[in-house]
C-alpha cells in the first residue's frame, strides 16, 4: 500500500445528504449531479474509498461553479463506503479510459499509477500529492507523464486531503482544499 493513511485514517463528518434533484442512476448506479445540466462539457468526480462525504460535495460544487460545467460522481460503493479488504489486495485499474481527454489524480497511489501508464498517455493530467506519498514512485511517475501535465506536492498536507480526509475545521486545510480545487479548475479550464 501505498500510504498507510488511505486507509487508516477515518474520514471527516458524516457521508454527504443530497437533494433528490440531485441523484440520478446510469446502469443501476446512482451518480451525483452537480452544475447545468445542460451545460456543454463535464467533468466526472471519483470519490475516494470512503464515498461521497461532504468535502468530495463542495469539492464538486465548487468545480461545477468554476468551470460552468456538470460534474457527475458515480456511487459506486451504494451509499457507503468501498470494503477496506479491497484495499489490502493491492487493486490494479487500467486508466486506457483516460488517455482521450484530461485527467486529475488526487492522491497519486503507487497501486494506481504505474510508470508504464504514464509513459502512454497523450493527454494532460494533474497529479496532487501529499507528503504521505512514496517519493520514490510518485518521481518517475511525474518525469514519465506527458508536456502540460501538471505535478505537485502539497507539503503540509495528508493523504486525502482533498476528500473525505478533510479537516475543513482546519484554517490551513481549508486554505489547501480550495487552492487544490483551484488548481484542478484552472487546469481543466485550460484543457477541457
């Protein structure tokens, strides 16, 4: 694993309450909906292990309000969280879906990025790291990954940040939260 803190760490709060407006289902899955929905671009939000909680809703928000788009997060843990067993088996998920328009990494997990994937994209990808992260994978990912991306370490913060993780009681958090935000909808303003 990765960061011992992915999965160790209890999130923040309480799972998020959303309006009915608000959810819709694709393929017998619930999704999230925030934003226009007639807007003319989208962004999809994956929630972190822990589902959608609070912090992941504004994250959305927010990014709905910047970039005036719809930003769709699918439930796929049905209103919980993902079983922490899958976890210990160490996942590999293929990112072929994500070579054909931009992509944002959170948390960049050595059981999720491989060198090998970064090395065949064609596309920008945004990668915020905490200091929680192995240096030691996360550097011959950033160097591998293609011109425009974006790759940064955000240095007093934890692993899951961003997410569920967050302590948006925390003056420092809350300041990196939205500079995080902000720099995925400068991003995907630039390349969406």
């Amino acid at each position: 694993m990765a960061s011992q803190a992915c999965c160790n760490v209890p999130p923040k709060g309480e799972p998020a309450v959303l309006s009915e407006d608000q959810i819709d289902q694709v393929a017998g899955t619930n999704i999230y909906v925030f934003g226009d929905r007639n807007a003319k671009r989208a962004v999809v939000l994956v929630c972190d292990i822990f589902g959608l909680y609070q912090q992941t809703k504004q994250g959305a928000a927010f990014l709905a309000k910047e970039l005036d788009c719809l930003v769709i997060t699918p439930d796929f843990f049905n209103g919980e969280g993902a079983n922490l067993e899958w976890s210990r088996r160490k996942p590999r998920i293929s990112i072929q879906a994500l070579k054909n328009g931009p992509f944002l990494d959170f948390a960049g997990e050595e059981r999720f990025l491989d060198v090998a994937d970064a090395k065949g994209m064609t596309i920008p990808h945004i990668c915020l790291v905490s200091p929680d992260e192995p240096a030691d994978i996360l550097k011959p990912y950033e160097e591998a990954l293609p011109p425009h991306s974006e790759f940064e370490l955000y240095g007093t913060m934890f692993h899951g940040w961003m997410g569920a993780q967050a302590n948006l009681e925390s003056e420092e958090n809350v300041r990196e939260f939205n500079r995080g935000y902000k720099q995925v909808a400068t991003f995907f303003n630039r390349w969406l």
